[in-house]
C-alpha cells in the first residue's frame, strides 16, 4: 500500500495527513485531519491538484497601470504557467469595478479571472 504525507493548508491547524492508495491507486484512507476539509483538502491534493490564482491585469486608458486580479475559482494545478501565459497577454480598459470579468472561461477551464480592486 502507497502512502503520501502532507501538511494541510484548509485551516490554520496545519495538520499533519497521511493519505493511503490501493492497489489501483485510489485514495483508500485519509488519517491525521482535525476537521471535514482536511479530508477533502488531502483527496483533492493527491489527485487533482487546484490553486487560486492571483496576479494582475494591465489597464488601458486610465490612471492605473494594472489591476489586480484572481481566479473566480481553483484552477489545475499544471495549468497555472499557461494561464499565466494568458493573462500577461490580456489588458482591459478603463474604468474596471470589483467583480470585473477580466478574461472568461481561461483555456476552457469553465473558471473566470475576475477585478479584486478598481482601476480608473
């Protein structure tokens, strides 16, 4: 039986998890988890990997230069340097309001990259 230690990031706890895989490589045991989201933290982490996203976007024709953005939602992991690819490519024009659609569905990922701030 495979085994994999991780420390999770859900809360401040920090708690040490060990996750166990089966023969076919399916998650069989989380143990080490204070709380519910460690256990889903940990089955996540081990087999499909998302993180938010956060950066920012340039801003045309106003007094700021950028606007800070994120990602509506997680997005994989192994996508992250081609995301990045994308946003660095992407402006959007003055006035920009929090909530802000920035760039829609980024590489098919059904997950928006979204204005945290305003921009004049």
């Amino acid at each position: 039986m495979e085994k994999r230690e991780l420390v999770c990031v859900a809360c401040p706890l920090g708690c040490p998890i060990t996750v166990e895989f089966d023969a076919d490589g399916k998650v069989s045991s989380v143990t080490g988890n204070t709380c519910k989201r460690g256990d889903a933290y940990a089955r996540t982490e081990v087999t499909n990997p998302t993180r938010m996203l956060t950066t920012t976007v340039k801003v045309e024709g106003g007094k700021s230069y950028v606007v800070p953005v994120k990602s509506a939602n997680p997005i994989p992991k192994g996508m992250m340097f081609e995301c990045m690819e994308v946003i660095n490519k992407a402006s959007i024009k003055a006035p920009v309001n929090i909530g802000d659609v920035v760039i829609e569905n980024i590489l098919g990922t059904g997950v928006d990259i979204i204005a945290t701030n305003y921009a004049e």
